[in-house]
C-alpha cells in the first residue's frame, strides 16, 4: 500500500459508518470515509417532517457523544441530521463526498475498491451504506396505467400535497403506519392501508418505560417465552385492533422478527386514527386496472395517490455480491464486528435492524469492529 491509503476504508458516512471511523481514529488506525452523498446527517434531512426517532435519546446515540437534553426523549429527524454533522466534526472525521463505491474486490492481503472517481486501496473495508439504502417499488401489473402520483415512502415529506384527496398506503411498516396517521391528521379524504402481512403493532412506551429498552432483554431470551407477555401488553395497552379492521400477526413480536428480521410497528398515531375511522385497512395490492386498484380479496378501489412503503434493498449486490458473502436477499451472512470466513477484513455494521433499535446496535458494533480490527493489523 501506498503511504496515503487508509488502513480502513469505510464506505457510508452515515451514523454507521461515522461511529466505526470514530472507534477506529481512538484505536489510533487511520480511516478514509467514503460516501455517495454531499455532507453528513444530509438523509435525514431529508426523510418526511413528522418523523422522529423510535429509540429513546439515551439509547440512540454514537460512540463518545451524547445526544443533548434540548433534543427531547424522542429526537426529530433534523435534529438527528445536525448531530450526525457534529458528532463528524467532533471525531475530526472529513468523509470524501460525492464518490460512489462500485465494485469491492479482495487484492492480496488487502482490498481494491473501485468507485466513479478512481481506485482505492485499504487493508480491511468497513461497508456500512445503511439499512434503508435502495427503496422497492413491486412490480404490480398494471401499475403503468395508474395516471396518479406513485411515491415511495423516501420520496414522501408531508400530508399538505395529498389534502382533500384520496391516498392508498401500501405496507403497515413503521414509515407505512406514520405516513398513513401523517395523512389522516393533515387532511386527506380517505386514507387506507393495504396489509400483505400483518404487523405486530407495539406501544412507542408502557407507561414511562420506552419500548425498546425492554426489547434489550427480549433479544436474546426464547420467543415462547416472551411473547405471551407481549401479546397480553398489546391487547392491555392498545386493544383489540381486529375491531378496526387490522388483521392479527400470525406470530408474536420476538417470533416474527427473528423469522423475517422485521422489527414491530411502533405506535406514534396509527391506532389513534384506526380508532377514529381515518385509516381504513385493506388488503395486499394484486394489480392495476388503470386507475383502480385490484386488491388480493378482489375488492377494487380508485385512491387518487399511491403511497409506497414497500421497502429497500441494501443495494450491496453490485459492490460484494461475488465474493459470497450475502444471502438470496442480498443481505450480509455475517454482519458487525465478524468478518465473513470467505472475505477475510470485510465487516458490515449498520445493516441489521434488531429489536433493541438500530442505533444502540451501532454503537456496540462499531465499538466492537474497531477492536476486532485493531487486533488483526496489529497481527499483521
């Protein structure tokens, strides 16, 4: 290697990838960031004005920086993109922006990254390009036909251009069950929520307790142990929702996200406008009919707008998807601080979404990558 290639390469300069470099600069290795984007914490000024985090202040932040009382017990989107910015500022980290990773290879006892403005080298890479990296719209048939707006929940910001007007929210994730309460407060006609599976809707907290610091004990303890718990919290604290249309997970909380590794909905006003008639749910989207969409129980329906929270891809099958080292969804085998047996000082940190929250999770990787790396340079 050259005198002025990293020891590391960290590709994503979001939460993630800040917090690694971060780790590392305190391990006394020297790392390049790399990003897509144009200036750190700028993806989440840019998610939907109503958003806020799951997590709780003192369970969301990074690596050697708290995040202030100002911010509140749930953080807003904005706030958390001024952090980011900081908490950059404060580790001395200066990512490369604008530069897209393209292809990662393996080159000896090092790795080649190639990118849209050159070629770089670096001992171990660190990918860490975020959760919610590459949105998915389905294919439904039809969907050509449709003459109305079309979005994905990461295009969507406010209720104001969808007022007065009739919008079909696809997916009953979180981004899903928040949009479709967003839309019902800010004055569209009708809202409904099209469900293929059916979520497990939780509680933001239970009492003064948040959420997912009780979820920190849930992770590691047998689904048929706790979830009889969670489903007598659900009904005592939210109700019966099956009263308003919403269907019933066919498994508990813990069981369902180890099965699909879908974290719960959290409740942030969804239940408050199922209860009030303002979200309708539906079934899963079958097809398009021009402007009408076909459900899978063969009801027909004509939104004005579509309202796509169907997911993302983790965009990593054109970076590594040769060396495998992900799964038939594209997601790592081995995520955080173990590097997969195959790819040698390749980690993924930050495309893992557990129970606990993705940020706390974060936050024990990164910790945990930089000693593992630490701990292999000096070896070699």
């Amino acid at each position: 290697m050259g005198r002025d290639e990293p020891d590391v390469l960290v590709v994503g300069a979001g939460p993630a990838g800040l917090a690694v470099a971060a780790c590392l600069h305190a391990q006394g290795i020297s790392a390049l960031v790399v990003d897509r984007g144009g200036s750190a914490g700028e993806s989440w000024h840019g998610r939907y004005d109503r958003l806020h985090l799951h997590t709780p202040r003192v369970q969301s932040a990074l690596p050697g920086m708290r995040l202030t009382r100002s911010y509140g017990r749930w953080v807003s989107k904005d706030d958390m993109g001024d952090y980011v910015r900081r908490y950059a500022e404060r580790n001395g980290i200066r990512p490369r922006f604008g530069t897209q990773v393209q292809r990662i290879d393996p080159d000896g006892s090092g790795w080649t990254v190639q990118t849209d403005a050159g070629q770089l080298s670096a001992r171990q890479v660190v990918i860490a390009t975020g959760y919610s990296n590459s949105p998915v719209i389905p294919r439904w048939p039809g969907l050509e036909g449709f003459s109305g707006p079309v979005l994905h929940a990461w295009q969507y910001r406010s209720a104001a251009p969808f007022a007065g007007r009739s919008v079909l929210v696809v997916g009953a994730g979180n981004s899903g069950a928040e949009i479709a309460a967003d839309l019902a407060e800010g004055g569209a006609t009708q809202v409904r929520l099209a469900i293929r599976t059916a979520p497990n809707i939780v509680p933001r907290q239970v009492g003064p307790v948040p959420t997912t610091l009780l979820a920190i004990g849930m992770e590691y303890a047998p689904a048929h142990l706790v979830d009889p718990v969670n489903r007598l919290l659900q009904r005592g604290v939210l109700g019966d929702l099956t009263r308003y249309g919403m269907p019933t997970a066919r498994a508990g909380v813990v069981a369902q996200a180890r099965a699909t590794r879908t974290t719960p909905t959290i409740d942030v006003g969804l239940v408050a406008a199922l209860r009030a008639g303002q979200v309708t749910p539906v079934p899963a989207v079958e097809r398009f009919d021009g402007d009408t969409v076909v459900l899978s129980d063969g009801q027909r329906i004509t939104p004005d707008a579509i309202i796509a929270a169907t997911g993302y891809a983790t965009g990593l099958v054109r970076l590594v998807g040769h060396l495998g080292v992900l799964d038939a969804l594209g997601r790592p085998l081995v995520a955080g601080r173990t590097a997969h047996r195959d790819a040698p000082g390749l980690r993924f940190v930050g495309l893992t979404n557990p129970l606990k929250g993705q940020l706390l999770q974060i936050s024990l990787d990164a910790r945990a990558t930089a000693r593992a790396i630490a701990r292999e340079l000096r070896v070699t």
